[in-house]
C-alpha cells in the first residue's frame, strides 16, 4: 500500500510524488522521478531546465494532456489521475487555457473566430461567444483588430490572439510553453508585459520558458534536471495566500542577474 496523499485544500495545484517512466523499447526513460509542488491561485511561476530534464512531460500532465505512471495530481480539488478521458478533456477545456510557442491559430479565419473556438466546442451559443471572444481580444490589447485573419497580424499580434483563444473560457490556470520562443526580444518583452498584466488581474500562470530575461517576469522559478526538482525559489513577493501555504520564503535574485539558464 501507498502512502496516504496530504491533501491541501488551499492550493489550486497540487502534486505529490510524480512520476513518468516511457517505455521506448526495452528502455524504461524515467522523465519524472518523485516531484512534488503546490501552486496557489493568483501565482505566476517559470519551470526551467535544460533538455530531458522533465519540463515538457511536468506541462503535460499539470495541463491534463497525460496522466502520471505513479503519484497524485490534484487541480482545483480534483484528483486528475482518477477521472476518465472524457471528463478529463471537458476539465482540460474548461479549467486550462494554452499557449504554445507556435502559435496554432487557423490562419485564414479572423482573429475573433480563432478565439471563440473553445467557446464552439463547448457548445455556447453564437451571440454570448461573440461577445465573450471580443472581450478577451480586448483584454489584450487587439479589439481593433478582431476581423483581420490571422495571417494578416505581426508574430506578437498573434500570440496576443492565440493569448486571448486561451482567456476566453475564464480558465482556473494559464499553460503557456514557451511563449515568446518564436519573438524578437522587443515582441517577447511585450508578450511579458502582457502577462504580468493578467496576473496582476488575478490570473495563476504556469510558463515553460529556458530564457532567464523571461523567466524573470514570473514571481517564482522551479528548476527541473533530471526529472527531480534541483530548486524552487520566489523571485517576487508572494501573494497572503501563497505565504500561507508554502511558508514565508527569502526573495532570490532574478535569474537573469545571476545566471544563463542552459538548454
């Protein structure tokens, strides 16, 4: 028998000793080996690491793509690895919103129509999608721009729509892996600026990200090698309820003062 999981309640995102084995032949890879994080409502943290090192497979499961070999995943008091494939997708709709480096928008339809199609799949009708879609181009910064097709938008235009695609359903948390990878440094400092806006309107943001200029933006840093957890530091105060939790932790310096992330 396992271990009996502490569950806790306060924390939006929980995992307690996760791990990964893919089987690739006769070879077991081991991605995952035993981590265990909270993440509070209203965070907004940078998972960094090199290569192989567990980040990739850590974003899929905290975005419900796949599940865990071993270990709990609670989001929002649900313990994932119980649910079955399809209520974990009706979860993954409606409680995660995604960005992705590419940007993955339809190129020939309008921005609007790119960012009502979760909204679409979740069944809302036509007049409340609308406005909901134009709310969410809105808030980032493109209203004017809601019928340009998406192959007549700059790169950071773009990434702003696909930003918008993944707000529109209200998610409890925003995935985005590495957002600015495809940006100049003057789009992807925008991009930034962009989220630190969302956060400070009360969004809980989970980026994968191996630049430490962007990583910097975040309120905490976690630091995967070999699929173990090597650091977790705060970088930017914490939220009342995130000191809660985790415990009143010394600010760190930003990593891009301190050191080159390697990737």
């Amino acid at each position: 028998m396992g271990m009996a999981v502490v569950r806790d309640q306060r924390a939006m995102i929980q995992i307690v000793d996760m791990r990964k084995v893919y089987k690739m032949g006769d070879v077991e890879v081991h991605a995952l080996r035993g981590v265990s994080v909270k993440i509070t409502k209203g965070e907004m943290l940078a998972v960094m690491g090199p290569s192989g090192s567990g980040k990739s497979t850590m974003m899929d499961i905290l975005g419900c793509l796949s599940k865990p070999t071993s270990g709990a995943y609670f989001l929002d008091n649900v313990e994932i690895g119980k649910v079955g494939d399809n209520h974990l997708a009706e979860i993954r709709n409606k409680k995660i919103g995604f960005v992705f480096q590419s940007f993955n928008l339809l190129p020939r339809m309008s921005a609007i129509h790119n960012v009502e199609l979760p909204l679409i799949y979740a069944g809302m009708g036509r007049r409340e999608r609308r406005r909901r879609s134009m709310e969410s181009l809105e808030s980032v910064g493109l209203g004017d721009r809601a019928h340009h097709k998406s192959n007549e938008l700059s790169g950071g235009q773009v990434q702003r729509v696909a930003i918008a695609r993944a707000l529109v359903t209200h998610p409890a948390i925003i995935m985005a892996d590495e957002p600015t990878g495809n940006l100049d440094s003057k789009t992807s400092v925008e991009i930034m600026e962009l989220f630190e806006k969302l956060h400070h309107e009360g969004n809980t943001i989970v980026m994968v990200t191996h630049e430490p200029d962007i990583a910097g933006h975040c309120q905490r840093i976690i630091r995967l090698r070999d699929g173990e957890i090597e650091s977790d530091e705060w970088i930017k105060p914490m939220t009342p309820l995130a000191r809660e939790v985790h415990g009143d932790i010394p600010l760190t310096a930003s990593p891009a003062l301190s050191f080159a992330d390697d990737d």
